[in-house]
C-alpha cells in the first residue's frame, strides 16, 4: 500500500534547509504540498491572526509563486487553498488516503491549535515535526525549555559557552528529489488570490522595499555579504531609513525563505574572508536576539498574547479608541512617532529603532493597552513574526523578559540623536504645527 504524505507549508516557504521535507522526501511515495490561507483571520492577534495588510499579503504572495516554481522543477506542485487549514488538511486526508503528515514546529498558538486537533481527530496518522525556524533543536540548547533563563543576557551568557561551530548544524541542502504528487483536483489558485486581495494595492503604485521567495531571499542575502556593510553593521543599525544600515534579513526569516542557519553559514564565510569584529559579532547577537524570542514563545505559549505577560501583574494601561487611530495613522503629538507610522502603513516595514519608539509611545506616553499595538503589528509588517513580535512588545511594555521592568524612551532626545537634521521626519510625516514634547500629556486627549 501506498504511503501518502501531506507537507503542510506555514513558515517555512524553502526547499533549502528544511528538516521536515527532506524527512517527508524519504518516507512517503506521494507528497501533497499544500499551504492555506485562511482568509478568515480577521484578529485580533492575541486570539486569531490577523488580516494581513496589502503589503504583507503581497509578499507572501511572490514567496509562494517562487516556492511553487521551486517545487515545479522537482515535479511537484503546490496545493494553495484559500480556506482555513484545519478544513482543507481534513479533506485532503479523507480524499487522498493520507498517512503522514509533516510540518515545521511552529511559535503560534493558532497552528498549534490546528496541529494539535489534527493529532486527535487522526490518531491512526504519523505526524513529524521539525525546528526549521530556528538555530538549534531543543536537544541542542544547554537548558530544557521550561528552564529557559528569565533574560535575554542570561540565555546569551549559555549559549556562548557552548563551541558554537559544532553545535550550529549546518544548513541542509534542498532535498535530491521529491516523491510524485497525488491526483489532488487542479485549482489555480493565482487568479482565485488576486480576485479575493484585489483591492490590496489599489492606489498604492509605490515600489515596493522587498520581493518576496526564496529567491529573493538567497538574492539578498549573498549581495549584503558581497559589500563591507557587515563590518560597519553596529554603526549603522540604528538607522531609520534606507536599505543598507541593517541586513533586512527578516522579511525573508520571517515567513521562513531564508534560514537562520544559512544566514550563520554566510556571515561565518564574510568573517573568514573580511575578518570579525564586534558589527560582524553583532549580527550574530541580533540572530540569537530573535533565537531567545522563538524559545520564549515555545516556552509560554498563551501568556505571549496575556496582557499581564509573564509578569502577572497587570500594567496600568487601558484602550482609548481614538488615540489608537490616530496612531495607527501616524497623527500624534510626536513627530516623529507619526513619520514612524506613516513609513509603516506605506512600506510594511520599520527600523528597529522605529519599532522601539512607536512601542513605547503607545504604552508609556499613550496609556493604550499593548496587545493592540501588538496586534496592528502583526497586521501590517511584512516581517512579522509571531514570537519576535509579542515577546518584544511584552519587553517594552514591563510584562516580559526585560530585568528593568519596562523600556521608555525620551521621543525628544530620541529625535535628536537618529534624525538631527529632521530629515526622516520631512519625508515620512512633512511639516507639521506640534506642541513641544514637553507640553504633551496623553492625559488631555480624548479617549
């Protein structure tokens, strides 16, 4: 009897480095490549993904045309189905005879939801799972994960004890060859996506920042190494605007095109050749920055999204319709809050930096409760990962992993020091009639 096996694709849009393909290639004689997108995720994030912003759903759309070409060239297709995932897996394992099942592990508590009701409900099944979005394994981390430390510094101090070199494995090559599909009936689901988003980009014909795909992706990452950026990256990583002062490597991490583990391969072959110092270390650093947020969403799953965190006390913060408009428009009483915000919905991306201020107006200066800025996040970034996300978030709001309780930042200085000459406010935001910082008090905005 024929094994047939579904590959479900969520985020990890590669055939390079992945576990769980390379596991499906050698076990089954037919393989279903499916992803869902499930357009009734409508949010909030804390209970349900949320809908996804023009700019995101258009990136994910050309990383799935790249990944459906990949996969051509193996003789494979992919099976898109814009439906919730949980409907179509089951109709595809009742039509199909299916008897493996296969997937990255996954942060997001909604996946896991899926993954898990799919266990019960088909318990005659082999499911396997593989850590595909992340540096190591479980099994390679020097702690389990319920005894994960209580801050990044901590976790930091472990894993830099360890030989990094033996413990990182290094990135998998795509699989030889792919199992046939199964007859699954043929939709063509590029005219059925545009149809249901084709008021995505309507009025928008800005270019956008990123291409989504592994293609794209790999593209990226060996032209950043190709330059001297990497050796000046501490410098410059706190820029607001342009596309050389950071790596952008998230758009593509984030929807998993590109792997962590390939980005240390590159970063390690730069070293060796233009030699390491502390902007090389710090690209590392920001790579375990993200690693720590992946295992912190493992470790407290629901309590990602509890307004209380994992502080358990409750931040004394509250919901104001009006001032979460108007900052979500970017028409604040800081400018350079709302040139923040106005990069934000025209791009779908954000600096660092940008994302720490407009994060800590929205909680310390606003009073809003942060899941909601959590949740507009998720919705609008092309790069937003689950874990990253609210793990940073809880970290600015004090219900998280930050020792110091909470992060507030002074907007004024803050303005002084990453845009002195008000340029990034002039294209973003324009000139604007502002009450000083010193005279704003979110107490007199209506609620």
């Amino acid at each position: 009897m024929q094994k047939v096996g579904l590959f479900w694709f969520n985020h990890d849009l590669r055939m390079d480095d992945n576990a769980a393909l390379v596991l499906a290639a050698a076990e089954v004689d037919k393989l279903i490549c499916l992803y869902c997108a499930d357009t009734t995720n409508t949010g909030p994030g804390w209970q349900q993904p949320a809908k996804l912003s023009p700019r995101r759903r258009e990136f994910l759309f050309e990383s799935l045309q790249d990944l459906e070409t990949q996969l051509s060239q193996y003789g494979q297709k992919l099976v898109v189905r814009i439906q919730p995932p949980l409907e179509a897996i089951a109709q595809l394992i009742t039509v199909h005879n299916v008897s493996h099942l296969y997937s990255a592990n996954h942060v997001g508590s909604y996946e896991n939801r899926i993954w898990n009701t799919l266990r019960k409900r088909y318990p005659m099944l082999e499911f396997n799972q593989s850590h595909t979005h992340t540096l190591f394994a479980p099994s390679q981390l020097p702690f389990t994960i319920d005894k994960l430390p209580a801050s990044f510094s901590k976790f930091r101090r472990l894993i830099e004890k360890m030989d990094l070199d033996s413990v990182i494995s290094a990135p998998l090559d795509a699989p030889e060859k792919l199992p046939p599909p199964a007859s699954v009936a043929d939709i063509a689901w590029q005219p059925l996506w545009r149809d249901h988003y084709s008021s995505n980009l309507d009025g928008d014909d800005s270019p956008a920042l990123f291409k989504g795909g592994a293609s794209a992706g790999e593209e990226h990452l060996k032209g950043y190494f190709a330059k001297d950026l990497a050796s000046s990256y501490k410098q410059t990583r706190n820029g607001l605007d342009g596309m050389d002062y950071s790596t952008k490597f998230s758009p593509w991490l984030a929807n998993g095109t590109l792997s962590p583990r390939r980005i240390v391969q590159q970063l390690q072959e730069y070293e060796a050749r233009a030699g390491a110092n502390d902007s090389t270390y710090w690209i590392f650093f920001e790579l375990l920055w993200r690693e720590y947020f992946q295992w912190y969403g493992h470790r407290h799953q629901q309590q990602l999204y509890a307004f209380t965190g994992i502080a358990q006390s409750a931040p004394t913060t509250s919901f104001y319709p009006e001032r979460f408009k108007k900052w979500c428009a970017g028409n604040t009483p800081y400018a350079i809050i709302n040139a923040c915000m106005k990069q934000l919905n025209t791009t779908g991306y954000l600096s660092n930096r940008g994302r720490q201020l407009v994060a800590s107006c929205f909680v310390h200066e606003l009073g809003l409760d942060w899941r909601h800025g959590a949740a507009y996040m998720e919705q609008q970034l092309v790069d937003y990962d689950v874990a990253s996300n609210w793990g940073n978030w809880q970290y600015l709001a004090g219900v998280g992993a930050d020792p110091r309780g909470h992060r507030r930042f002074d907007l004024k200085k803050q303005a002084q020091i990453y845009d002195p000459k008000n340029q990034f406010v002039q294209r973003w935001a324009g000139k604007q009639t502002l009450q000083p910082l010193d005279s704003v008090d979110a107490a007199d905005w209506p609620i």
